[in-house]
C-alpha cells in the first residue's frame, strides 16, 4: 500500500513543492539539466509516489513492491525531486544534482540513488525491461505492478514497439505505460520529427488498453490511474501534457528542452510557484 495517499488537493501542493525543487536543481547544476521535460512530468510522478505505488523509502527491497521506472531518463530532475520529497533520501542531496561525487548523475543509475530501479538514458529501453519484470512477476504469482513512463520523442525508438507487442502476447496486465506525451522533443515538434499520432489507434492495434487525461491536471491523472482494468491487456495513459508546465515563460517553448533557469528567471519561476 502506499504510505501517503494523499488526496487531490495535497498532491497539488506536493506538486508545486517539486516544481520548485526542480527550478533550484536545475539551476544549481554545473551541467545543465531538462527544465522542460521535469516540468511535464510533474503531476505524474506525483501521484504515482504520493497516492498510487506500492513503494516506500524503507521497503526498497520488499519483494512485494511496485517498480517505477523512469524510461525518459534525462528527466530525471523531476524523478529526483520526487523521491527527496517522498523521504528516500534527503532534500540537501538536491543542491548537488551532477555535481563530482554526487549521489544524482544526470541520468538514473540505481547503484548510486536510493530508489531507483532501473538506469535508464538511452531511449526505448525501459519499456523492454518493464515488460520482463511484468512477465516475471505474472509467472510468479506476484501482486506487484510495473509502472513506467516514456516519452513521446521516445517512441520513435523500435524496441517500444516489440516490447509492446509481446506485452500484450503475455496478457501483462500488471503493466501500466504512461505516455508523457508534450508534443515536443530535443529539435522541435515530435509531428514534424517522427509522427506517431494517432498514438491511441497504434497502441490499441498493438493489443491495449487505451485511456487518455490531461497529464497536468492532478484530478484528472488520478482517475486516469485509479481507473485502470486488469482485463488480461496491458495498460496505456496516454496523458496529454504541456513541456515545461506550470511556468509561464517555460511551458511549450521547445528551447528549454536542455535549458535551466539564470539570473532572475529562477525568482520569477519561484514567485509563479508560490503556494496559494
């Protein structure tokens, strides 16, 4: 069970609590960091660690658990945050994200960050695990479920798509895929880099089940997820976001892909971020 279960009102303050964090990490790294991608993200991973997950700083070896993994690994900044906040580890360890000696490299690597479950960085290769941690646990009984998210930029990559297909072969319906679907990547628009619309028709003829919400409206994420069917298909979120949501002159503005708050962009992020 999950040790928070917040409700939705809370988790929308746990959620401005993170985007904060994410404006002082990203700040404060001396090798940049993805504001955007972190930013899109927020109200997913919020609800996954503060509501929905099966995981708990002191059960990181439970065999029990829910695994999250994190398949769009460069934003890990947002995972980080979360996972600070969640008590796996302390908040001071934030102000040294890519720092020398750090316990948080720029992309996940589990045998340096407690909770952590997969290292991930290259794309499409979180969903090939997902699916073989899925089928191990059916084959063994187990009741955990495998959380990942992926982003759209991300399904370019092949492997998600084998991986899809022998999900659905196997009956995972201990999976859940969640699509962080921003509509922008690293060089522009994904429409116009490599169309995968429509995404909802692709993923049911892979053999889905197929929902959709609005990614950054915590409400409608929660009942995306608490609405989920274990039918004998794995299951996708298709949750529509915005790239660098929640600050004004960050969100859907493809340059902050790999950029971070300077100078007084970092008061002004902070002012919009406010607790009301």
């Amino acid at each position: 069970m999950n040790p928070y279960r917040f409700d939705i009102q809370t988790l929308e303050r746990k959620a401005r609590a993170v985007r904060r964090h994410i404006v002082r990490l990203n700040a404060n790294s001396p090798a940049g960091g993805h504001t955007g991608a972190d930013l899109s993200q927020v109200e997913l991973l919020t609800a996954l660690y503060f509501r929905v997950l099966n995981a708990a700083p002191d059960r990181l070896d439970d065999p029990q658990r829910d695994i999250y993994i994190q398949s769009k690994g460069h934003a890990v900044g947002c995972y980080y945050c979360v996972l600070a906040e969640a008590g796996f580890f302390p908040n001071d360890w934030l102000e040294t994200y890519q720092h020398a000696n750090s316990h948080l490299p720029g992309h996940p690597v589990r045998q340096k960050t407690p909770g952590i479950e997969l290292n991930t960085g290259a794309l499409g290769h979180g969903l090939p695990v997902a699916v073989g941690l899925a089928l191990a646990a059916k084959k063994s009984n187990s009741p955990r479920r495998i959380f990942l998210i992926t982003g759209d930029g991300e399904l370019a990559e092949g492997s998600n798509w084998e991986a899809a297909l022998a999900a659905a072969h196997y009956g995972l319906d201990n999976l859940v895929i969640i699509n962080d679907k921003n509509n922008l990547q690293l060089a522009g628009p994904t429409r116009e880099i490599m169309n995968t619309d429509p995404l909802a028709d692709k993923w049911r003829a892979f053999g889905m089940e197929v929902s959709e919400c609005d990614g950054n409206d915590m409400a409608s994420v929660v009942a995306a997820i608490e609405g989920l069917q274990q039918n004998g298909k794995p299951n996708v979120i298709i949750a529509n976001t915005t790239k660098g949501a929640g600050i004004s002159f960050i969100q859907g503005r493809p340059e902050w892909h790999h950029r971070v708050p300077k100078g007084e962009e970092i008061a002004l992020a902070l002012e919009e971020l406010k607790d009301e």
